[in-house]
C-alpha cells in the first residue's frame, strides 16, 4: 500500500507563494531568465542576413496606397539606426529574410516591435495582418512561413503608422506631435510548442489559485499544483516539461460533471473599433484593415472561433480602401465565424441625435448589412455609448433589432445598475431583450477573473443563467489574440468555473428567450451616471449636428414638393431629387454622431475631421434647399400670367402647421413696410399665415406686408427705476442693468408674476469644472458646490424700440481673457422672449451656464428626446435622482404645475440641469484633454423662455421649441416669379396640430428620388395616446 510521503519543507504562505508565481510567469523583471518566459520562443536570429531592412518614409504625414508605396525608393536601414516619426506619419519597411540552417523544417516567425502600430503587406498588395508594438495589448508575432526551409528567401512589406494603439497623447490623452519610435524588435524565432503549451495552461491554473475563492477546495489545489509545476521545471529538460505539463493537465481535466446548474458563459471575439477618438478617422480606416484581416487569420487557425464586427461604416471604409480583406470577411461570415452585428452605421451617442438621426443610422446600417451580406443585424450593439435614450427599443424594433448589448452602465460612479438580463421598455411600451455583460468590459482577455465576474456580478441568476463575454483589444482595435483563444480552449468546462462556449452574439440572446424563467423589466432611460460633460464639450460640435439635421429635414420636404410638382408640370424642365447628394451627407452627419464625436471626447486632430465634414453638410444641405426653391418658384412662375415689375419675398414653411413671423428681407436697402430695419440695413417685415409645408408670397409695398400700429408692436424702454423693459400683447418682461430678468408678466394671466421675490433669472454663472479624471467627458457632482455670478460689469442698452421687434442689449465680462455680448428680443406677435448670444471664451476648467428661477411648484421635469418627452425628477430625495445632477435634453427642457408652465429652449445645446423651482442651461465648457484647446475661441447661441398657460401636457411647448430651431426661409423675388398670397398649398396637414408632429417627409429608400413612394414619419410628442387625421 501507497502511503503519502513525508513534506520535510515548511509551508510557504500565501502571500509568498502568489509571488514566487509572479515572477515565475513574468514577461520581465531581474527573474526572467529563472522563469517560464523566456522559453516560449527558441532559436533567435536578428540582422543581416537573415533580417535585411530598407524604409520609405512618406513626407507630409500622408497615408499612401500600398501600389504608390512600393513604387518609391526604398533606403537600406540597419535595426538600430534611426528612429521614426514625428506623430502620424508613415514609414513603409521592405523586410527581407532568409531562413537559417537551424530553422529547418519548423515553422518561423517574425517577431516586430516598434512601439507603434503596423500592417503586414504581401508583395503583391495583400494585407496579411496587423501589427501592435509596446506592451499591454501587443501582437508582435507574424508567422512567415509554417514549414521553413533552410535558405529560402521571404519578403513583404510592412507598413508602420507612428502613433500607439491610443494615439499619441500622454497621461491626459493629449496628443504629443513629436513622438519617434525605434525598432526595439526584428527576430525570426521559432515557437516551442511544448512550453507555450505548459504556460497557457499555467495562467488558467494560476487563475483558480488566485482569481477564485481562494479558500476552496480547487483554489488550494491550484496553488499547489503551480508551484510544484515551479520546483519540477528545468527548461533544459524536456522530460520536466512533460512532467510539468502532466500535472497542469491532470488538474484542468477535472470538468463539472453535471453541467446543468453551472453558469453558462457564451464567447465572443470583438475588438471595439472607436470610429475617432485619440486618433482622427484617416487612422481609424487603417485600425479597421490591421484588426480585421488579423482575425480572418486567427479564424483559420482557430476553428469554431467566432468574431463579431459591428459599424456598418467600417465595413464600407474595408470594402473601398481593402477590397480583399472585405472579400475575406464576407467568406468567413458565410461559414458562420464572422457575425454582423449593431445595424447602425456607426456606434452613435444615443442621447443628442434627433430622432430622425436614430432613424437613418439603422437605415443606411441596415441596408448596408442587406445589400451585401444578405440579412439585418438582429442584435444592437453598443457597449461604450454615454447611456441610452428611451426611444431607442422602439426604433431598434422597427428596424429589425430584436435584441440590445451593452455595458457601460457599469461604469455608473453613484449607483450599481441594478439588472444583466432584462427587458427594456421604451417610451411608448415597446420591449426589447436586453443584456449588461457582467463581466463589465467589452474588452475581456478570457481570464478567470472575468470567469468569475460573470457570476458574481450578474444580478439575475435567479432568472437566468447565462452571460455573455466579448473579449479581444479593444478601443483602439486590434481583437482577440492567440493568447486568448488558447485560454478560452483550455476554460471550456473546468470544475469549479463555470462552463464556457464560443458562440454568436444571436445565439445567446435566443438561448436567454429559451432558458430565462421570466425577467425583469427596466422602464425609461438607462442613464448612464458617468460622463455628464459630453452634453456639452465641443460646443461648435454640437451646433453643427442640430444645425445639420435641421437643414437636410428642410431639403427632403422642399424636394419632395418640388419634385411632385415637376412630376405634374411635363413641359419643364424636370427638377431630380437629389437622391445621391443626400445618401452622402446623411452619411456623413451619421458618421459624426459616432460616441467620442458628437460628445465631444476626441483629440484636435477628430474635431477637425467633424468640422470639416459639418461644413460640407451645411454647405451641400444650404445649396440643395436653394435649388428646390428655385424649382418651386419657376415652376409656380410658369403657370402664372406675366406682371409689370414687382417684388417681394416668398416664404417657405417646412413645419406642418401655418406660422407668422417676423422676417428679414433677404435684400438691403428695401423699404417695403417701412417700419423697422436692423443695423446693418435689412428691413424687418411681418409675413402672416404660411401655410405649413407650403410658401406664400408677399409683394413689396402693398397690403400683403401690413403695418404694426405701436400698440400692437413690439416695444422696449426704460422705467423709473431703471429697469429695462421688453414688452408686447402677450408679455412684459424687465431686466436689471445686468441683464438679468427680474420681472415677468403672461398679460393673459395677470396675476401671474413668474419671478419670485428676490429671485431672478437669466443669471450667468461660472462654475469650477475638475473632474476626477475624464476631463472632456466629466462634469462631476460637487462643481455645483463651488461658483459665482458673472455680473456687475454690463450695461444695458436698448438697440431696437419696435415695433416689429424690440431688442436689449448688453456686454458682460465673463474673466480677463472671456466676455458675452448678449441681444434680448421679442417680436410683436411673439410669445417667447429669446436671448441671442455671442461668446469669445478662453477659459481653463470653467463651466458656464445660465439660470433662472420660477414662481413654479412640480416635482418632475420634462425634457425633449428624441421624438418623444421624458419627466425627470427635480429634487435629490434618493441617490438615484441626485446622480442625475446634470442630464441630456434637446430643444426644450419645461417646468410645469398643474395650470402653468415655463420652457427653457435652445438652438444647439444639450444639458440641462432642474432642481425645485431653479433651471439651467449649460452653455459652455472648457476641458483640457485630449482636445487641450477644446472649446476655445467664438460661440454663438440662442436660448429662449416660453411661458404658458395650462401643463406642458396641454401647451404648445414642442411647436414653439420646433419654430425657435427651424425659422421660415425667405426668398427675395420679383417680376413673374412672385404672386401675393399662397404659392404652395399645405402638402399636408394634420388635425389637430398641437399633438403628433409631421416630422419626416421623404421618397421610400427604393423609391429613389420619383416621390411616387412617400415615408411620413410622425410622433406623439407629449407622451400619451392621440389621434389625428392626416390630410393631403
């Protein structure tokens, strides 16, 4: 009979053996050469003349095509003897080996590090794969041939791009333009299976010492079947490896037995790909080839891998710029080891875009996926997104999403997300099967720590067993590594973790619809309680998108007209619905929306690339609108009997609902009413009932441009006691000489004072703004502890009297280094007072925001989202409100009791903040990274107040907040070309108007630019049931 032997050696602690394992599978350190490490790669050659290199190095940070590459003149370079940079550029390399005699027979490879990332090129253009130097997410390995032969000689090209996997910043992400890279590595090797076979093992057995319960059964084992792997290894000794690797395969052959009531961890391959973010786009195409094609690679290598690519962006950039590495996805898509996923062109911000914005990235992301790959994305995948609209789950339904991953919530700083598999309902009660991983990162390396995050933190187990894992590099690209995949074979049932799978994104969420014994649901919003300063980070970012989307609503509804009258008028000259000019912009505004884009949370280099391409929007969107006109005029023209000379202006109404404005006249010098004029010699004129969707016009000098008597004009002056006072039939508003609103009068409700005593409103504040890290992304919950009152510097003045429109004036001195000049108006019919504003503004760490306090009592907030109203609450009763200290709202935010109501509006800014009777809009910041001159120079913006009777539910809060975003474009015209009265008959109208909004009017996707196949997009815009007949 065995008996066990005798330990004649103490026991070593805990705490002492977890450290002798550290250093024994350390990749450095002064013990390397004592551990596993430095046996996992044999035979090293490095230099002439197994290694030759030659570079090119491109001039003027340009990204050439592989064909202009190889065409140049390439300088031979020894390994050591330059470095390359600065930041951005590109440095191609000819690398030439020759395989020596001891290589014979075995599979050889390159071993590159040069701090930075790169692509491996076959000489006949191929990408092969990607390459990442530096440490942390590395993939320094390509494998050059499998079956080497001694003297055979192998080349191909390899294309470094000078910035790291994160760009090129420093600790705050800033970019620094002058960093160089040298070549640190440049080996053939030889991998020795047998001890990488021993060390992947290792790091599992490691794991369950160390990652587990550490006082259990199998943890306690681990530990001493590692470090009697530790005392039995001799490098030098083949049978200790056999020895060593016996052990480790004994102790991970123990599987679960009864799999049943294990967890079940479905894994899937993914490597985020941020559409910009410490890198500008030119970049991020070349991070899409490099990550890609290395999957396609590991995917051969590793059967019954699967990997999941989302960003239907992407895959165009791969398919123009990388046509074989496309092709290559496609293939392996086919087999069921590539899965598309997301079905929005790019990973989006949910919180700013419009509705329509959400609309059109599952259009073109959903076509997209149809058109080439046969099939929508059934999953919406957006795991790093700033929190998730409320009217997300019934768009994604629409659009052919059944199911929702994400895991940013995770990163809440006050409270716990409290569900990982739930359903999520929409405003309007639509339900959506959604999953938190509760292995909370999308960037998961296959460890038995994120094994054992899956069951600890999942807070639905009682409901359902499962959890998916998304694991590869991520941020910046790059993917799984073989590294993990040889974890994730050795973790597929291993007793005491749970049982883990590779598998699809779809077949875990039909697993979960199988297997889950009812969930929870989670209404509303998920507000993430993280990055509260992207609302308003980049505030010219922000401008541009809302200007943007408003613009292109303004050309399909006049294209649309103008086409269905061309389609009518066959002896014209046809007007063509720019059908291709708008799939390009929309494109481009989707692209923008991406989640560091629109947010505000990219380097210099983005916000460039976002600039420039809103430029281009506004541009084509401006050119395209005037060309409609055009068409509608002449065409109007045509029919129309000849006239003496005359002019006059048309305006064009693209809401759908009639309006009266006061206008410019698009001409100076003109004296058509007479009344009013602005400083630079534009007249003021009244244009009354345009119809909604339609265009009226109104001929100089006569009864169509009316006079406003001065009772019933718009008039400003100054009191007694030295208030300025703005004031028409509707309101009486009045202002300290600071311009701050002291007094406020709806003349329909008398008795109605909206400013407390002693309060008052339009008050500008400047907060301290330090977060705690994420500067451009962080405004945190103590800035509102630490502020002051910019005021005492102005001095109001009155610029216009009336009577169209009366107007106060004034400048405020912000710091030494920023000021405001602000314009107050209201119209003579108007019923919102609007503070048009002009900022230059160089600050550090300084927030400015505008407040005002009311004679209101409501414990909730309503504020616009897209397509849709969201009540928030407006006290701090429980940690969950206070957390939402700062939240996301579009053109309005309304303060509302029972009978009366007030409405903060703004043409392009997106936070707000609402606690009791106080409101404030946050207009600008001023972060430091990774943009360090972020948000610095001119602003302009508008904001409005719009008091009104009876609940926001029965107001016209969402009309008025619609006419202050889209005012009527007026066209001058004269001669044949301008009739008085209706031009345009409504297009269409709906009935009642105050309810549903007519948002979208465009030809169907297929109908391409014939309008004989209209979509009508319309919402409920208060939250409730209604009904409305729509009219033609």
């Amino acid at each position: 009979m065995t008996t066990p032997a005798i330990d004649r050696t103490p026991r070593v602690p805990s705490n002492i053996a977890e450290a002798r394992v550290a250093n024994f599978m350390s990749s450095n350190g002064i013990f390397r050469s004592m551990g596993i490490y430095r046996g996992l790669w044999t035979l090293r050659h490095s230099g002439t003349p197994h290694i030759t290199l030659s570079v090119y190095s491109v001039p003027d940070l340009k990204r050439i095509s592989f064909k202009d590459a190889v065409s140049q003149t390439f300088q031979k370079v020894g390994q050591h003897e330059r470095s390359y940079g600065p930041s951005w550029s590109t440095h191609w390399f000819k690398v030439e080996t020759t395989i020596p005699n001891s290589m014979h027979g075995k599979q050889v490879v390159l071993q590159w590090d040069m701090g930075c990332e790169g692509m491996v090129w076959s000489t006949d253009g191929i990408p092969l794969q990607g390459l990442t130097g530096g440490d942390g997410q590395e993939r320094h390995e390509f494998i050059i041939t499998k079956q080497a032969k001694a003297g055979q000689a192998h080349t191909f090209y390899i294309e470094a791009a000078c910035n790291g996997m994160f760009g090129v910043g420093d600790g705050a992400m800033v970019p620094q333009p002058n960093r160089y890279f040298s070549i640190k590595t440049a080996d053939l090797v030889v991998p020795d299976y047998e001890v990488q076979d021993l060390y992947y093992d290792l790091t599992i057995v490691r794991g369950v010492a160390y990652d587990t319960q550490s006082d259990s059964p199998r943890a306690r084992e681990a530990v001493w079947v590692i470090n009697e792997v530790i005392n039995q290894f001799i490098l030098e000794d083949r049978d200790s490896i056999k020895r060593c690797k016996a052990l480790t395969s004994e102790f991970l052959s123990v599987n679960n037995g009864q799999t049943k009531g294990q967890h079940q961890i479905t894994a899937i391959g993914n490597c985020h790909i941020d559409t910009a973010w410490l890198w500008p786009y030119a970049e991020t195409k070349r991070k899409i080839a490099r990550s890609w094609v290395t999957q396609v690679d590991l995917i051969d290598r590793y059967p019954g891998y699967i990997f999941a690519g989302s960003q239907t962006q992407q895959y165009e950039w791969l398919q123009e710029l990388y046509p074989s590495v496309f092709e290559k996805v496609k293939e392996k898509e086919k087999q069921g080891q590539w899965e598309i996923i997301g079905g929005s062109w790019v990973e989006h911000d949910t919180n700013m875009p419009s509705g329509e914005s959400l609309c059109r990235q599952m259009v073109l992301g959903q076509r997209y996926f149809e058109k080439h790959f046969g099939k929508r994305a059934r999953v919406f995948w957006l795991p790093d997104s700033f929190g998730y609209s409320s009217q997300l789950p019934q768009v994604l339904k629409l659009s052919g999403c059944d199911y929702f991953f994400t895991q940013k919530l995770s990163w809440n700083n006050i409270n716990k997300f409290p569900l990982s598999t739930f359903w999520w309902t929409g405003i309007d009660g639509t339900n959506i099967l959604a999953h938190l991983t509760p292995a909370e990162t999308y960037n998961a390396s296959v460890s038995v720590a994120e094994f054992t995050k899956c069951t600890k933190n999942h807070h639905d187990l009682e409901y359902s067993n499962e959890s998916l894992l998304c694991f590869g590099h991520g941020d910046g690209g790059g993917g799984p590594t073989p590294e993990m995949l040889e974890r994730l074979q050795r973790l597929k049932d291993v007793d005491g973790l749970p049982v883990c799978k590779p598998g699809s994104v779809l077949q875990f969420f039909q697993g979960l619809e199988k297997n889950s014994r009812g969930l929870k649901a989670y209404n509303g919003e998920l507000y993430l309680e993280f990055h509260r300063g992207t609302y308003t980070s980049q505030a010219k970012v922000k401008r541009g998108n809302r200007l943007s989307e408003f613009l292109l609503r303004d050309v399909e509804v006049l294209g649309t007209i103008a086409t269905l009258l061309s389609n009518s008028s066959s002896n014209l000259e046809s007007y063509e619905y720019p059908v291709n000019e708008l799939e390009h912009v929309w494109k481009l505004l989707c692209l923008n929306q991406f989640h560091d884009c629109l947010p505000g949370s990219t380097i210099g280099l983005a916000v460039k690339d976002v600039h420039k391409d809103h430029r281009e929007i506004i541009s084509t969107a401006l050119s395209l609108r005037h060309k409609a006109q055009s068409s509608i005029i002449e065409t109007r023209a045509q029919s129309a009997m000849r006239r003496k000379h005359q002019e006059g202006v048309i305006a064009f109404n693209t809401l759908p609902w009639e309006r009266t404005e006061v206008v410019e006249v698009p001409r100076k010098e003109t004296s058509w009413g007479g009344q009013q004029w602005t400083r630079d010699g534009f007249e003021y004129v009244l244009v009354r009932n345009v119809p909604g969707l339609g265009a009226t016009g109104y001929i100089a000098n006569t009864s169509d441009i009316c006079s406003i008597s001065e009772e019933n004009g718009a008039k400003a002056y100054k009191t007694d006691d030295g208030c300025f006072v703005l004031e028409n039939q509707n309101l009486r508003a009045a202002f300290n000489n600071d311009g701050q609103l002291v007094y406020l009068l709806d003349k329909n409700t008398p008795d109605r004072q909206l400013i407390p005593d002693g309060s008052k409103g339009n008050v500008l504040q400047l907060y301290e703004d330090v977060p705690i890290y994420w500067d451009a992304w962080d405004v945190e919950i103590y800035h509102l502890q630490k502020y002051r009152t910019i005021e005492g510097d102005a001095s109001v003045k009155i610029v216009s009297e009336g009577p169209l429109k009366a107007e106060l004036q004034f400048r405020q001195t912000i710091s030494d280094k920023s000021w405001i000049e602000q314009t107050i108006s209201l119209t003579c019919h108007g019923r919102r007072v609007e503070f048009s504003n002009f900022v230059d503004w160089h600050e550090a760490h300084q927030f400015l925001k505008v407040e005002f306090v009311w004679d209101i009592v409501s414990d909730h907030a309503t504020y616009d989202i897209a397509y849709g109203a969201l009540r928030r609450p407006t006290h701090y009763n429980t940690t969950i409100d206070s957390a939402k200290f700062e939240v996301c709202g579009h053109k309005y935010a309304d303060l509302s009791e029972a009978s009366y109501g007030v409405a903060l509006m703004n043409n392009c800014k997106y936070g707000y903040a609402t606690y009791g009777n106080t409101q404030r809009l946050s207009l600008l910041r001023s972060p430091k990274g990774p943009d360090e001159n972020a948000d610095m120079g001119e602003h302009k913006f508008k904001y409005a107040i719009y008091p009104h009777q009876n609940h926001f539910n029965a107001s016209n809060v969402v009309r008025e907040a619609i006419e202050f975003n889209v005012a009527l474009s007026v066209r001058a015209a004269e001669n044949q070309d301008i009739r008085s009265g209706t031009i345009i008959p409504s297009l269409f109208q709906v009935d009642p108007p105050n309810r549903i909004i007519l948002d979208t009017i465009k030809p169907a996707e297929d109908d391409r630019g014939t309008c004989k196949v209209l979509v009508l997009r319309l919402y409920e815009a208060y939250g409730g049931q209604a009904t409305a007949a729509l009219k033609r």
